[in-house]
C-alpha cells in the first residue's frame, strides 16, 4: 500500500510540474531567426573577434539582420564567405583583407642585448626589469608573447628571435598587438607595402650601435617620396597612407633598410643601398 | 625626560635576510663630485611629469627651477649643478622607456653656490603653506617610492591625523642611509618634525628605528629639543619593517584596512632622509638637489653613503667608487625591491637610495625553477597575509582578474619575502607585478569603453 501512495504521489508531482513546463515553454517562448543557427554553423566558429563582433554567434546575429556582410570574417575561406551570402542572399562586401604587421627588425643577429634576462620568459614581464635587456629600448624582446597568444598559428619567431607573420593564415583577430608591451604590432591592409620597420625614436649614427637596422632619421625617404608621402615625425618617417604610396622610390636610398616594401609572399625587401647584413650569429652582448 | 622606548611588539610574518650592513654603517656621508653632465628625467616621481621652464642653452645657477610641478600630483624639478642646459629631449630612465628630461652640462669651474629662495618659517607659516612650501621644494619620499610627499601629508576632509611617524627603521639589507642620517643630521630631522607636525596637525611623533641602529636611536633620543613630543621607539629586527603599513603595525598595534591608507588609521608615516630634508631646505627656500646614496656590494672598492647630486649618471658613479671592471650585476635600490639595472646611463633620481654591484664571480646563478610543492613558507613570510601560493599559480595560468578579485592580489606591496623564502625559486614578486599591471591596464580599458 505504501508503494502505491508514493508511486501515485510522485507520479502526480511530475506530471504537475510537466505540464507547468510545457506550458511555461509555449507561454514564455522566444521566436529566434533559425538561418542565425545556419549562418553560425557556416562561420569558422573561432570566436577570435576580428570581425568587430564578441564571437561568432553575435556576427551570425548581425548577418541575419543586416548589420555587417560576410566579407568582414577574415577566418572564413572565400568559398565559406560565398556560401554565407549565397544562403542570406547578400552582397559578398568582400572587404580588404588585414594583417598583423610587425614594426622592428631587429633579431638578435642585428641588435645588441646591453644586458642577460633572466626570469619569468616572457616579454611582458621581461619588459618590467629595467624594460629587459635589449640595446633599443623599442625594440622586440623576443620572448615570443605574440606566438604564444596567436590562435591561428600565423606567428612564428624566426632564427633571430623575431615574429614573423605568415599572411595567408594572419586574421588580423590583434591578439599580437594586445600582447606586445612594445606596441610593436598593428594591423594593416595588405595593400600597404611600403612599410616603416623601426620604431627608434633616437636620431643619429650612434643608434646603429644598438641596432644595425634602426633608423637613424636621416630623412633621405622623405625626400625621394613623391610630394609629402612621407614626412619625418619624432625621428621616423610616417607614410601618409591616405595618399598614392604604391611606390618603391622611397626605399631606394635608405642606409639601412629601415624602410622597406612587403613582397607578396610576405618577405620585407629592402633597397638597394642598404646595408648587407651577413652575420647569421647572434651578436655579443654587453653590458655597457 | 626618557623618550628612548624598547618595543617588542610587531608585525606578522616577516623575513630575516643577512643584513650585510657593517661594510658601509661606520662610513660618514662624504660629498660626490659633480659630473661633467647630468642627466635629469622629468618623471622623478609617482603621478604627474614635471614641466621645463628653461630652454637649450639656458645658462642656470644650482638650486635655480628647471622644471615646474605639472599638477597637483607632482613637483617641480630644480637644477643640481651650475651649468648650461645642454639639450631637452628624451633620456633614459630606470624603467627602460625613454622619458622626456634634460641634459644638464656642469660648469667646470663654478663654485657651485646654491640659490636660495623665500624661507618659510615653521612659527609663522600656516598648515597649507608649508604643504605649498614642501611641494615647491620638490621633495618626495626619499625612502625609494618617490611619492610626493605634500600629497602624502594632506590629509583628507572628515579625517584625523593623530601621529606622526618618522620611519628610521631602514629594513633593506646592505642599506645604510638613513642610519647615517640619523646619526649625522638629527638637527634637521628635528626641524623637519615642526614642519611636519604643523602641516599634519599631529599631536605626537613616534621615531621607529630597529635595534641594529641602537646607536643612531640613543643619538636621537639625547639630541631630541625637550618642547618636541617625540618617542624614539626601538623595534626588533625583521624585514619588512619600513614599509609604512607593517610600522603602523609594530608601533601603534592598528591595522591599515585593505585597500586604505595609513590616514584611515590617524597615522602618516614619513622615512627620516624626508624630514631631514625638509628641515634643512625649507628654512632657505631651496629644492632638493642631491641625497644620500649608499654604494656598497661586493663589486665596490670605495663603498660608502655618498652625498650625491639628482641627475648624475650610474657610470660616473660606478667610475668613482671604483667599481670592479668586471661588474655583472647593478642594482638600484636594495637587493629586496631594487630593481635591476640593464643600461649604466641611467641617472640616480630622487628615489634611489642606494647603488648594488656584484661581479660575476660572486653571482650565484640563477636557480632553476621547480614546480611549487605548497610547503607554505611563503604564507609564512607575506607581511600582508595573502597566500602567494596561490597567486602565482593563478598567474602562470595568466587568471589576472581572479587573483584581484578573490586573493587581494593589490594588497601586495612586491617586498620580495615570498620569493625569499621560496624552495621552488618561483619568481613570484615578478609574477604579481605583471599581474598588477595586467588588473590596472583592463580596469583602465574597462573605464575607456
């Protein structure tokens, strides 16, 4: 007898509260757009943020309703972008793709480490003793923080302990530039080829103490670029990007190769007249 | 009258690291040569830079402003030496950014008179004038935390400032300025707490020293003015002792509240080498242009406390206390918090207390790091009570936020007792002060946005 007065207790209970849920579900139901689910499912679901949105799903939301095209996800393939403005029936807005462009040349075969780090590896905390060890106070530390933080395997340190960018796998997400204490990254069209990689603020021949492939401020890019595409700002040239600068003409002269022109395949060419550098080895160190 | 008072009552926790003091304690303070060119950053302070009043090639006498406060939270800059301004533009700085200042090139021949100003008199002056008076003179906490110290003695509306402590207690090993100071300048260090009681409205003065400067607190104690109400207190011997929060601790028994500061308990703490300072240039009106510096490690020959003009470079001092050809490491400050140096033409600024070299043979390698085997001897050791453990775990896994929010992670004060004590040599101090940069740097972003 006991069995069945809690069998039909329990029993009744549960169907209670199933019909208060199933009532509560049509009651309290929320009409969601079902394409979000299948736009969602066509995006890289990689949540990296480069598109401008949280995630993903927050940009699937801003597709299905009009506020970005599919062109904006850097992640996606061409085919997947395709598909999305194919299944939406919108345009591409295929926008310009962007990269992670690193501003320094200096591995340790070119630049000088006046002092030996030693401690937590990594730049950010390198950076906190006396802002670690290398000569140019702007320069990479090469810790590879950026590496560290790069989801999409796009950054690699090379033989001389600098970040390279690989462009096609680059999905501007600027993981890199929130990671560098150096603010050595920063994201940029792929379009733009001449390119300024030092960040020196030092004028003079004694900067190349430090670094053999800092710029020294001598102004000659300044004066080859056409009409004031580049002016000289802090001892750097700043290439004024809103103006034509599909030219090599600025790089020719430089001493150094400080200035320089990104190839298609992602090597930085540098002028003819800038110094060779042979040395493979990294240089000594010295306290001083 | 005995004000002399033995306390034996102190802080928790706590480390006892190897003094290494006797090489320089005996040593009077001695002048240093003037360098042929100084080097002056303008952020020689915590807050505000300050702002150059002279132009390149300006000739200016010593003691003359090179540099006005650039707000409230900040002071002004004046000229160590006479010379002739040689360039404003960017000068290296300890914290390895470049910084704007000036380079400062010495007249050769000069008599290097100081420049004096309108004195403040310590009778007649009001409670804001002399805290006017103590900004104009550029002076900060000299103990190494160069906060400005007219800020520091402000004290805030609705709030009581009933002592005033002058901290002697000087915790760092191998340093011994303030010991020397104490020894040497009790006169301005009394005239410095007139000026001091008057601005904060105190009603006493409690002098901490720790009992391995027994000399300096019974010189003290004798020299002390009988109208003063002053205790020389002296404290058993452990590290952290100067810093402000474990002193409140030792010597009135009240605890500063997390995230508060001493004024929220009626106390302001002030390091001796301050009050000094403010006693001897107030009465002339002038700016602070050099201190006391103690250069010692074993890479030294000519060690001592040195009187050593703001601005001179860490080479030419190296030069002249002859330091080992062979130096490897360079310290700014003491083996605890200092800082280690990687470029020699960084100048000594007003926080620096003292200069550490060693050579590489007395280097002992850096040890390898073990994973932490949670034996506790860093909680043991924290002044502040956290569990370091714990918080460099959270920060390997870079848990910023849940460090700051759940293990108090700002009320660490990096005096290095946790990485002392650690058997596993986990950097942890280096750990907490990324991680504190980190939890600054969101909440920053978070307010921007």
């Amino acid at each position: 007898m006991a069995i069945v007065i809690a069998v039909v207790a329990l029993g009744s209970l549960t169907l209670l509260l199933a019909i208060l849920l199933a009532a509560a579900n049509k009651k309290l139901y929320v009409y969601e757009d079902p394409r979000i689910d299948a736009v969602e499912d066509m995006l890289p679901h990689a949540n990296c943020g480069a598109c401008g949105f949280p995630g993903c799903r927050p940009f699937a939301e801003a597709l299905v309703n009009g506020q970005a095209l599919p062109g904006r996800c850097t992640v996606s393939s061409d085919e997947g972008r395709k598909r999305i403005a194919l299944y939406l029936g919108v345009a591409l807005g295929a926008e310009e793709k962007y990269v992670a462009r690193l501003a320094c040349g200096g591995g340790i075969n070119v630049a000088r480490n006046r002092a030996h780090y030693h401690g937590i590896s990594s730049c950010r905390a390198a950076a906190l003793v006396s802002g670690g060890g290398k000569g140019c106070l702007w320069g990479c530390l090469g810790w590879g923080d950026c590496v560290a933080v790069c989801d999409f395997d796009a950054l690699h340190l090379n033989e001389h302990c600098l970040p390279v960018v690989d462009v096609q796998k680059c999905t501007a997400c600027g993981a890199c530039v929130e990671a560098c204490p150096k603010d050595l990254f920063s994201l940029q069209p792929v379009s733009r080829r001449l390119w300024v990689n030092c960040k020196n603020l030092e004028a003079g021949d004694q900067v190349l103490e430090e670094c053999q492939v800092a710029c020294t401020a001598c102004g000659r890019c300044a004066m080859d670029a056409p009409g004031g595409l580049i002016t000289m700002v802090h001892n750097l040239p700043l290439i004024d990007y809103s103006q034509d600068h599909r030219t090599q003409a600025p790089i020719q002269r430089c001493p150094t190769g400080a200035i320089g022109w990104w190839s298609d395949d992602g090597d930085f060419l540098k002028g003819p007249e800038s110094r060779k550098v042979i040395r493979q080895t990294p240089r000594k160190e010295g306290f001083s | 009258m005995n004000i002399l008072h033995i306390r034996h009552n102190t802080f928790k926790h706590g480390v006892h690291p190897p003094e290494h003091k006797e090489d320089t304690r005996g040593l009077p303070i001695r002048q240093f040569p003037f360098a042929p060119l100084l080097i002056l950053p303008m952020t020689q302070h915590i807050g505000v830079p300050a702002v150059p009043v002279v132009r390149e090639g300006q000739e200016v006498s010593r003691g003359q402003l090179l540099a006005k406060a650039g707000g409230y939270l900040s002071v002004p800059l004046h000229a160590p030496v006479s010379g002739v301004v040689h360039r404003i533009g960017n000068v290296p700085t300890i914290s390895g950014q470049m910084a704007q200042g000036i380079y400062l090139k010495t007249f050769p021949f000069s008599t290097q008179e100081a420049v004096e100003g309108i004195p403040v008199d310590v009778n007649e002056a009001k409670q804001e004038a002399i805290l006017q008076a103590i900004q104009d003179a550029g002076i900060v906490g000299l103990g190494g935390a160069a906060f400005p110290t007219h800020v520091k003695l402000k004290v805030p509306e609705g709030k009581r400032c009933d002592t005033l402590i002058i901290n002697g207690v000087e915790c760092e090993p191998y340093l011994t300025t303030d010991h020397r100071v104490m020894l040497e300048q009790a006169d301005d260090i009394f005239m410095g707490i007139r000026y001091l009681l008057k601005a904060t409205q105190a009603e006493r003065c409690i002098i901490g020293i720790e009992a391995n400067k027994q000399d300096a607190a019974e010189h003290l104690a004798a020299c002390a003015p009988s109208d003063l109400p002053l205790t020389v207190a002296v404290l058993t011997v452990k590290y952290p002792q100067g810093a402000e929060k474990m002193l409140i601790t030792a010597l009135l028994g009240r605890e500063v509240p997390s995230g508060g500061l001493p004024i929220d308990v009626g106390a302001i703490v002030i390091n001796v080498a301050t009050t000094a300072e403010i006693g001897r240039l107030l009465p002339h009106g002038r700016g602070i242009q050099e201190r006391v510096v103690t250069i010692t490690g074993p890479g030294i020959r000519k060690k001592g406390n040195y009187l050593i003009p703001i601005g001179t470079p860490l080479r030419f001092v190296l030069e002249y206390v002859e330091a080992d050809p062979d130096l490897s490491e360079v310290y700014l400050g003491g083996p605890m918090m200092g800082v280690a140096v990687s470029n020699l033409d960084i100048p000594i600024t007003k926080g620096a207390s003292g200069v550490l070299a060693f050579t590489a043979a007395q280097v002992s390698r850096p040890h390898r790091v073990y994973p932490c085997i949670h034996c506790g001897a860093c909680i043991q050791a924290c002044p502040m009570s956290l569990m370091p453990n714990k918080l460099g775990q959270l920060a390997k896994f870079e848990a910023w936020d849940e460090m700051a929010e759940q293990h108090h992670l700002m009320d660490c004060f990096e005096c290095g007792s946790c990485s002392y004590v650690c058997p596993s040599h986990i950097p942890l101090v280096q750990y907490f002060r990324l991680a504190k940069i980190m939890v600054r740097k969101r909440k920053q972003s978070k307010t921007a946005v």
